[in-house]
C-alpha cells in the first residue's frame, strides 16, 4: 500500500525540513535578468518554492514567497553549474536554507 504524503497534484519535489545543521545561503534581490532558464523546480503547492535557473553560462537558485497581498522573490549568488547543482541537491535534502 502506497500512502501520498501530498496531494497527488504535486508533481514535482518538495523541499524537506531544514535540518539542525543547516546552513545559511546568502539572498539578493533579483538582478532582473532578461533570459533566464528555469533548470529544475520544487512544488508550487506551498506559498514558498524555489527554481534552480540559469542566466549567461552560469546557475544560481530563485526563491519565491507568496502572501496574501505580495510576491517577494530573492536569489542566490551566481555559481558554476557543478555548484549549483550540489546546492540544489542540499536544498532539497535541507541541508541549506
């Protein structure tokens, strides 16, 4: 017996609980880059989710926060795809926030 634990909707990953040793990534706001590639994706189900893009031959993560009233979108610095993609990976399993 399988047991859902989210709606069957949710297609794409969630992002588990930040463990104990997690670590602090560093936010800015959006650069306003004009093409961007949206690379991976956790659900959007939650009011925060995140997107892991590309610009210019290099990756960095997305994070948005929805409210009632606001869309507050922060990004990561700007890595290497091997980078990137092992902090997509610890994101993920919560090991980064």
């Amino acid at each position: 017996m399988i047991l859902w634990d989210h709606p069957p909707r949710c297609l794409s990953p969630h992002v588990l609980p930040a463990r104990s040793h997690c670590e602090a990534l560093t936010w800015h706001p959006p650069r306003g880059d004009t093409q961007v590639r949206v690379v991976r994706w956790t659900c959007d189900c939650d009011p925060l989710f995140y997107e892991l893009c590309q610009a210019g031959g290099v990756r960095f993560i997305r994070r948005t926060r929805r409210s009632r009233s606001d869309l507050t979108i922060d990004e990561t610095d700007r890595r290497p795809a091997a980078e990137a993609d092992a902090m997509w990976i610890a994101l993920l399993h919560g090991l980064v926030r």
